[in-house]
C-alpha cells in the first residue's frame, strides 16, 4: 500500500470517528435532558431550546456555529487576494456581528420575550415572509458553502471523491438534530468548539516550528495587478475590506437564524452577552490564524497561480509540500495533514448542525406554526438533498459567500430601523419592501454601468450582473456601500410621502399587505399557519400512532382578539384575524390610528 493510500484511508477513518462520536455524544446528551425533564419537548423548546443554555455553553456555541470548514478556505485565500489589512478585517469582520447579535438579540428578547425566530418581532404579514424567504436563503447558500468546502477538501487535499464525507455529514447531522433540535446543537457546539480550539492550537504549534522558507522576499509583495505576484502587504484591496467585510458579514449573519437560536437559548441576558463577546474573541483570532497561515505560504512562495485556492493554507505543511512539485496543490501526506481533516471535519458538523436547526425553527415557526415539527424536518431532508448535489459541482467558496453577503445587505439596515420606538409610525412595512427591491436593482445597476462597454451592450449587462452578485469575490467596498445606501433611499422614497399623506391630508392606504391580503394562500404564505392539524386526516391516523402523537381537533391558530391593555392580546398584531377586527373597529376606512399590544396598527405600518 502506497502512501496515498494509506493516508486516504486513515483520513477517512478518523473524519468519520470523529463525527460519529460528536453524533453520538448528541443523543445520549439530549436523551439524559428529556429523562430529567420526564417528557418531550414541545414545539417551542424544538426550535428554541428556551432558558437551556448558559453563559460559557452559548459562548461556544457561537464560536463553533461562526467557523465552518469555510475557515480553512476561504480567510487564507482572502488573505493572499487583499493582503495584511483585509486579513485583519476579515477577522474582525467575522467576530463582529456576534456581539451584534447578542445586544439587539437582548433587547429584542426584553421587549418580545416570547420571540421564535429574528422576523418575528416587527412589521407585517409581507415584508416578515420576505425576511423569512432571505433568511432561508442566506441559510441554505452558507450550508452549501460547508458541504462544497469539505467536499473540496477530501477530493483534492485527500485525493477521493467528494460525495462520501458530504453525504456522512449531510446524514449525520440531520439525524441528530431531527431528534433533539436547537437544545442538542448548542450540546455539541460546546464540545466541538473546545475540540476546535485545541486543534488550531495544534496547528499553531506546528506552524512556529516548521515554517523555515528558505528566502522571504523584503519589503511584501505588493502587486494589485497579480501578474508579478500577489498583493500581501497593504493595499486597495485590503482598505477595500476595511467597509465590506463588516457591513458584509454583519447583514448576512443578521439573516441566519443558526445565530439568533442562541439568543432565544439563554438562560438571561447577562448570559447572552457574556457568550456574545467570548464568541467574537474566539472567533476572531480563530479566522485570522487560518488567514494568515495562507498569508506566510504566500509570501514563502508555496503559494502560485497553479496552486487550487482553497488549499492555501495547506502549503504551509512541509511533508505535503516536499512530495508535490513547487508551487502545486498538496495533498494530505503526513499526520499534520489529519489533524487539519479532522478540524475541518469537526467545524464543519458544528455549522452543518447549527444550519440545519436553523431552516427548521424558520420553516417552523413560519409556513407550519401549530403543527407538528415532522413537517419543517421532512422539508430540511428535502433541501439538503439538492444542496448536497449542488456542492458536489465544487464552487468558489468565497463566491457562494458573495451571492447571500449582497442579498442581505440590502436589507440588513431595514431591520435594524425596526428596532427603534420612535421611528415605529415611519419606517413601515411597505417603506421596507420598496428599499429592499430599490437596492437590488441599483446595486446591479451600478455593476452594470461600471463595467458597461457600448461596443457590446449584452455583455456589459451579463458580466455587470454576474460581477455585482458573484464575481466580485476581492469584496470591493463600493458595491456593498451602494446596496446599503440605496436600502435607506428607497425606504424614504416611499416612507417620506406615506407619512405626509397621513399627517397632512389624513389618507391611509391599505399598505401592501393590505393589498395582498386576499390573494388565496395568503395566510399561510405569509405565516398565519394553516386553520387545522395536517396530521388530523384520517388517512393519517397510522401515522399519527407510529410517532405517538395526538392530532388537534377543530381550529388552530386563530388569533384571539381584545384590547390592546390586555395581557391577553395577540402578540403578533399582524394577524388577518386582528386585521378584521381593526377594519370593523374603523369601519373599513381609515385604519392607521388603530394601535394594537403597544405596536403600530396593521395598516399605519404596511403603508
């Protein structure tokens, strides 16, 4: 048995130990809280986890959920694109929304506590749907982005192919999850983060021992053209980043509900906090070591154009590098190479899992509220499946980050105006809507115009597009400003007249939920939830029997209408049942001064 062989088999081996056991930990772990609670969790603690965790258990679980297998690919390859100074903000950038979160995550909790998912606490009927469809968007193009990276991983630094450890993971965590929900994610991202942590150690170690380059050229290579070399030092790319990786990484983990669960998991807001902060300490200097281990291969030379990008980080390794030929991509060669494996293996189940609960709680709460969790957790089986195909093509990571990274930036500040009291009769859900839609086209617009040719005018608008949504993986901060901007500018294009109309002429329109609303499936579109039990038929009554569970009988959720001093009052002032009540409460006809639960009126904030 050759080398190869030898090391394809014990990489095998000890990824899937490795992730079998963390499965395993999973279940016996989650099946000793059910034992202690002396029953099942509801659907609520399914995908909440409510109260479960506390404060160094959600500062692991930040970390460990924040860096994917994507950690091993994507900073070092960023790093030898954008040099020292997109290195640092790449770190920072990866951190920051952690504290982000845990902050507004604390108030949004104080205000609403009994908040399920991040769409839940504001607006209406139609722009939360649209933050729900974001969300499961943002979710679903990072989940793929972990599958193509470990699949990357074992076809090219292993020299396999790709399916086998994608569908391992794919499997693995499905299963886990379907069975213990947010509760057994946050359990093993305690483990998994502290495995992680002493692996990179490992590394670390590794790196001051054997990184001896025979020659380092002085001053860094600096060159922002690639042709000559690469731009290591600081550079346009790099201040570039100074803007795009925060706005970037901050919009696009606002939109992952993977995130927002520890939040809802905590036990109280100091917990919160505390983990929020310990989470962008740990993962900060976690991306800025895997950073700048492809940072030194390139500035030894280990790194070419020849050299596969998402192995950057893996020409730092001597054995690997000695047996391929200078500047060629590596392949696992020696145990140094394992340990990476197994790192990434172990990143990339604690983001798999934490992914995976998070398209549940969102599928859940919204398109299935009041009905069994069977249904989020066959739909979740259903997406990974395409995912798991769609990795397999093995796209650019960073250009998978890209498509989800502009999408939410054009919306992220939208939401982040809903959190303030004052501005809660201004900023409406239709004012939202028509900001979100204003970004997307501006900012491809912008890409279009930028690298707009009158020689060839279908091709300016093809590359224009493709460069704005894909292509644009140096982050160029101009386009991200342009989204962000925009979001607020088409926001007030519409926010400014509403608000006048209201003030001055005393016109209320219906808004776009309003609008909407009679379109059939509306209701359930739009996260009202379906009026009876899915699994109430009685052809389903096998079924029912095989998982133990009781169908309801008669309506569910209608919303139950009084006062809004009442303690009774519908949380969620949204509902087409509360609308009903406004429209007969004003008859029909000026509907913006109704004020329900502290919130404003249905129509007052669609229009």
């Amino acid at each position: 048995m050759d080398t190869k062989q030898k090391y394809l088999i014990i990489s095998y081996v000890t990824c899937i130990f490795a992730q079998v056991m963390f499965a395993l930990y999973a279940l016996v772990r989650c099946t000793l809280h059910l034992r202690r609670q002396h029953a099942d969790q509801t659907a609520e603690q399914f995908i909440t986890g409510r109260g479960t965790a506390g404060r160094w258990r959600i500062a692991w679980s930040f970390f460990a959920s924040a860096v994917g297998a994507w950690c091993i690919t994507a900073p070092p390859s960023f790093a030898v694109y954008t040099g020292i100074v997109g290195l640092t903000m790449y770190a920072f950038a990866a951190g920051l929304p952690i504290i982000f979160i845990a902050l507004f995550g604390a108030r949004i909790q104080k205000k609403h506590p009994d908040v399920c998912t991040m769409p839940d606490f504001r607006y209406g009927p139609v722009a939360r749907t649209t933050c729900v469809v974001i969300s499961l968007i943002n979710m679903a193009i990072v989940l793929l982005a972990e599958y193509t990276t470990i699949g990357i991983l074992f076809k090219y630094f292993v020299g396999s192919v790709d399916y086998p450890i994608v569908i391992v993971v794919g499997v693995l965590t499905m299963f886990y999850t379907a069975y213990g929900g947010v509760y057994i994610s946050i359990v093993t991202d305690q483990a998994q983060g502290i495995m992680t942590s002493l692996f990179i150690l490992i590394l670390i170690i590794y790196t001051a021992v054997t990184y001896r380059p025979e020659y380092l050229p002085k001053p860094l290579p600096n060159d922002t053209t690639y042709e000559n070399g690469w731009p290591l030092g600081a550079n346009k790319f790099g201040f570039s980043a100074i803007f795009s990786m925060p706005c970037s990484l901050t919009a696009a983990t606002v939109f992952s509900e993977a995130m927002w669960q520890k939040v809802w998991a905590s036990t109280d807001r100091k917990s919160v906090v505390f983990g929020g902060f310990a989470g962008f300490t740990l993962t900060m200097l976690a991306v800025f070591v895997f950073g700048f281990g492809g940072w030194l291969a390139a500035w030894a030379g280990y790194v070419t154009f020849d050299t596969d990008p998402n192995l950057f980080l893996f020409q730092l390794f001597a054995d690997e590098r000695d047996s391929a030929s200078p500047g060629a991509s590596v392949t696992v060669q020696s145990w140094i190479g394992v340990v990476a494996l197994i790192l990434a293996t172990t990143m990339n189940e604690a983001a798999v899992d934490s992914l995976q609960n998070g398209i549940t709680s969102v599928l859940a709460y919204h398109f299935f509220k009041g009905q069994h969790t069977i249904f989020p957790r066959i739909l979740v089986v259903l997406i990974n499946i395409p995912l798991i195909i769609i990795s397999l093509q093995g796209f650019q990571v960073l250009a998978l980050f890209l498509i989800t990274n502009m999408l939410t930036t054009c919306m992220f500040l939208l939401i982040g105006l809903g959190l303030s009291e004052r501005l809660k009769g201004f900023v409406t859900e239709t004012s939202v809507i028509c900001g979100f839609c204003t970004a997307m086209l501006t900012v491809t617009a912008y890409g279009i115009g930028k690298h707009w040719d009158p020689a060839d005018k279908g091709l300016s608008v093809r590359y224009g597009a493709w460069y704005t949504w894909y292509g644009n993986v140096s982050y160029d901060w101009d386009y991200f400003l342009v989204g962000a901007c925009f979001s607020l500018v088409g926001m007030l294009m519409w926010a400014i007249p509403a608000w006048a109309l209201r003030r001055f002429a005393g016109i209320h329109g219906p808004g776009i939920s309003g609008v909407l609303r009679r379109l059939p499936g509306f209701r359930v579109i739009t996260g009202e939830g379906f009026t009876f039990d899915l699994l109430s038929s009685p052809h389903l009554a096998w079924f029912c029997r095989l998982i133990k569970y009781e169908p309801q009988q008669g309506p569910i959720n209608v919303a139950k209408i009084s006062s809004s001093n009442s303690s009774e009052s519908p949380r969620n002032p949204n509902s087409l049942d509360a609308i009903a009540a406004a429209e007969a409460a004003a008859a029909a006809a000026k509907l913006g001064d109704v004020d329900v639960k502290g919130d404003t009126a249905y129509t007052a904030m669609s229009s």
